[in-house]
C-alpha cells in the first residue's frame, strides 16, 4: 500500500489539485501536523478519518528527531495494511515538513512506498496574489528572511518566513530593491494582506512573504508592441494592417511555406 504526501496549497481549500482530492478521499487516514492543514483536510474528509500528529514547538533537534520518529512508527504500520496521506500546506517539497518524514520513513522504515502529491506554493501563488508577472527570460531566487535578514544578489527575489518586515525592508532599499509583501495569501485562516508598507505588518507571522525586484530588472517582451503602438484610446493605430501581415507570414512560415511568398 502507499503513503501519499499530498501538498494542500495555500490554504483555501479549493485550491487543492484534482489528484490531491482524489488521494485525501480515498485514504484510510488522512494524517496532519498542524492546525491549519488539518482545516484544509478536514473540508475534503470527514474529521473522523484525520490523524493528528503531536510536534513540538521547539529548536530542540533531539527532541524533534524523537518526534518525528515517534511519527513515522504511527503512520508506517497503517501505510503496510492500506492507503494513507500525510498533508501539508503548499508543497510537499519546498519548506515543508514532508522532508522530515520521508527521511525518517526511509531510515526506520524502508519498506513503505510513498508517492507525492504536488501541491500549489506560495513560491508560484504569490505572483497572482500581488499582481506580479515573471516573464520568460526573468531570473528569480527563493530565499528565507526570518528575523529580519535582508538577501540581496539577484535582481528577483521571494522572501519567505518575513517574521520582521521593517527591518528586512530597510535592507532591501538600501539594496536598490522595490518590495511587496503578502501575508496570509489564498489562505482561509487569517487575514489576507497586500501591502508595500512594511509597518503594517510589523508583527510577526510566519505566513509572511515579500517580492523583491531591482527596478530596471524588466526583461522586454515581444507583445510589448502592442501597446507601445496604442494611441491614447489604448486602441492600436495602425489598423490592424501590420498585424495582419506579420499573421499571414507567421501562418505561411508554419505551413512549410517561404516568407517571401508560396512553395517553389
């Protein structure tokens, strides 16, 4: 039988895949490691078929390692006689507790057979929250700013874990970035938060991310064309004629014709 580790996405429950519905519903135990993953879970499964998991709030590694063991010794057993799924928020593979999992399974017990489940992140997720479009030809980095750490280096940035937002601000301006912050994102539990203004959200939360982007780091994009050739109606001037031609050569160039004219 299987453990599936089924990413749950950001945190509305309507953003959980097709595949990551069909594994929650089809399993014996739907196991969870936090509250707000087992409200997702909890909205596709009934409640009697979620298995909390106790994890302690601590930097203690020792103290972790014994739970997690204590963990997979729970979940293996049900994951040999049937089909289980472990949930978490966004990925199951990126900043996830899935990890810890799999890697203790696969220590203390190899013979579970475990598939993933991908789930939408906050990493792709908070481009349409904060009206962000990363273009093809775009560089982007993923790092974590808890505490106020500020990244800098590449011209894009996503910031995890922004848990004190002024003080990681600060270091990005300096830095020449422009910053967006987006708490709480596609998330059911909490308020939802936009902001440029890192002062309101000052507290700390984990389930904070910031966008951070060098202001001349825009890559241009062919259909910039389009509206650089608008008139102040934003309707294109030239009539559609350019258009039209550029359409009938590109639909010649695909059907094996030469840009000058028909088949030789």
């Amino acid at each position: 039988m299987t453990l599936y580790g089924v990413g749950l996405g950001p945190g509305q429950a309507d953003l959980v895949t097709v595949r990551g519905k069909r594994a929650l519903e089809s399993a014996d135990v739907v196991y969870s490691p936090g509250r707000l993953s087992r409200t997702v879970a909890t909205k596709h499964v009934p409640d009697s078929r979620i298995g909390d998991l106790d994890f302690p709030m601590t930097r203690d590694e020792q103290r972790l390692r014994d739970a997690w063991k204590d963990a997979a010794a729970e979940i293996a057993p049900a994951a040999r006689d049937g089909d289980v799924a472990f949930v978490t928020l966004g990925d199951p593979n990126v900043y996830s507790t899935f990890g810890h999992l799999r890697r203790t399974l696969a220590a203390f017990h190899p013979a579970v057979e475990l598939e993933v489940v991908p789930g939408v992140s906050a990493v792709t997720a908070f481009a349409t929250a904060l009206g962000v479009e990363i273009t093809a030809g775009s560089s982007l980095a993923l790092r974590e700013a808890d505490g106020g750490v500020s990244p800098t280096g590449p011209d894009r940035l996503i910031l995890f874990k922004v848990t004190d937002a002024p003080a990681t601000h600060e270091g990005l301006v300096e830095a020449g970035y422009d910053v967006t912050y987006g708490r709480r994102l596609f998330m059911e539990q909490g308020e939802t938060t936009v902001t440029d203004d890192p002062t309101e959200i000052d507290e700390r939360d984990y389930y904070t991310l910031a966008y951070a982007e060098r202001p001349e780091a825009r890559v241009e994009q062919a259909t910039d064309a389009f509206l650089e050739g608008a008139d102040e109606s934003g309707a294109v001037s030239d009539g559609g004629e350019m258009s039209i031609a550029r359409q009938e050569r590109s639909e010649g160039a695909l059907s094996g014709d030469e840009l000058g004219g028909g088949r030789q």
